[in-house]
C-alpha cells in the first residue's frame, strides 16, 4: 500500500535527520572537553620550569585548542544543517498520489460572510457559510479548534483532513506528513473531529466540497488534495500567508 511506503521513507527519512542531530551534540561535547583540556594543559605551565619544557606544554595546549576550534566549526555546520533541512526540502502536491478514482459531494453554498458572533452552521461538518475573521496555521492539531476557524480556511483553499480522536499512530504520522504539503499560499490541516459520521474512518473536505473515506487512503486522499487545494474563492499570495493564519 502507498501510505506504507510513504510512511516507511518518512521514518527512515526521520532517522537519518536525526543521526545527524546525535552526530552534531556529539561533535559539540568533544569539543568542549577538548576546549577543557587545552586549558587545564596550558595551566600546567609553571615558572620554575625549563623554557623547552614549557614550550613543548604550550605546543601541546595549541594543538588541542586547534582540534577543539575544528571540532566546534564541523558539529556548528552539522547542527545547522539539521534545523534549516526543513527549508531545503520541498513538499510538492504533484508529488502525492493521485491517480484515484475519488466520490466527492459537492455541497450547497451558505455564504461567505465573516463574523464573531456565535454561528449555527447547515452542515454537521460545514464546507462554506459565515467564518469568524481569521483563519489558522496550517499543520496537524490534536486540538478541535472550532468552525467558524476552520471554514475561514476553505475559503482560502486550504485541505482540512478530519480524523478521529482514537486514530492509529501511523495514521497520525502520515497526517503530520501530509499536512506540510503547499500550494500557492493554501495548505493542509489535519483537525480531530467528534462529528465524523459512523462508519467514516477520515473526512476530508475543501471550499463546498466533501469526502468521506471508511478507510484512510493516501491515493484518493492525494487526488482530493491536487484537485481542490488553492481552489477556494479568496485566494492569498504565499508570499502574504505564510503557513496559514495570517487573516
């Protein structure tokens, strides 16, 4: 299955990021103790000693401090390297799968209006109709923050994938996956969601449209992504919303 392998490459993907993570701390502490040490053997110089004798201890200490200044610039550029890997690595939407056979609803238009009274919506899991003013950021929540949000988030073309609060693990990770996914200035969220109807295992929706899912499927999930995402009425330039919240 898809998900599998994709889920297979992000933990192994995961597990290199990491190793140089360890790799970077560990080239730090040593490092420090090399720091240390060139210290404690520069202050073993003392006066009464002969002048190569002290030369020699000196030579010995600048060695060290050589290999400490080595040591903290490569464990420096490795632990850089870890924390902007993020910036490097672009997830593309036209890379998911997307070649299924997906059963869309198209669902009624409620309007688009914005609001901070309290709203009763149509739908049990709305697709359109009054929003509250702002949106949120895009990513994974385990956190149900609330519809008038939400719909705020269509309207801009975001994908927002429910799933139920008692999901497998690996369904969690592959949402996390999935939901650093871009397009333009629209995104992914991944919201748990009580009203899931019965039998339903996802429900992923986009500005009035639904789709429901007894069964998580990265392929049909894929091509309801690269078909609605950035599809929504009030489109936002990626350079103005960066990751989502942001109006």
């Amino acid at each position: 299955m898809n998900h599998d392998m994709n889920h297979m490459q992000m933990n192994h993907e995961a597990g290199t990021s990491y190793l140089w993570l360890i790799v970077g701390a560990v080239l730090l502490l040593l490092s420090i103790a090399a720091y240390i040490l060139a210290s404690r053997t520069q202050g073993k110089v003392l006066s009464h000693m002969k002048k190569d004798e002290r030369a020699t201890i000196k030579k010995k200490s600048r060695s060290i401090r050589l290999a400490a200044h080595s040591l903290l610039g490569v464990s420096i550029i490795v632990l850089v390297l870890f924390f902007m890997q993020g910036a490097f690595t672009k997830y593309n939407v036209a890379d998911l799968n997307a070649n299924a056979t997906i059963d869309v609803t198209d669902d009624p238009y409620y309007g688009a209006e914005h609001t901070e009274e309290p709203i009763d919506y149509e739908m049990t899991i709305p697709t359109s109709g009054p929003h509250n003013p702002h949106d949120i950021k895009f990513g994974f929540y385990t956190d149900f923050p609330g519809y008038p949000y939400l719909v705020h988030n269509l309207e801009h073309g975001d994908i927002i994938i429910y799933y139920r609060e008692n999901a497998s693990d690996d369904l969690k990770e592959h949402l996390k996956y999935l939901t650093k996914f871009r397009e333009a200035g629209a995104g992914i969220l991944a919201v748990p969601n009580k009203d899931i109807p019965e039998g339903s295992e996802v429900v992923v929706t986009a500005w009035t449209k639904t789709m429901k899912l007894d069964q998580f499927d990265d392929a049909k999930v894929g091509t309801f992504i690269n078909q609605y995402i950035n599809q929504g009425p009030e489109k936002i330039p990626a350079s103005i919303r960066q990751g989502g919240g942001t109006m």
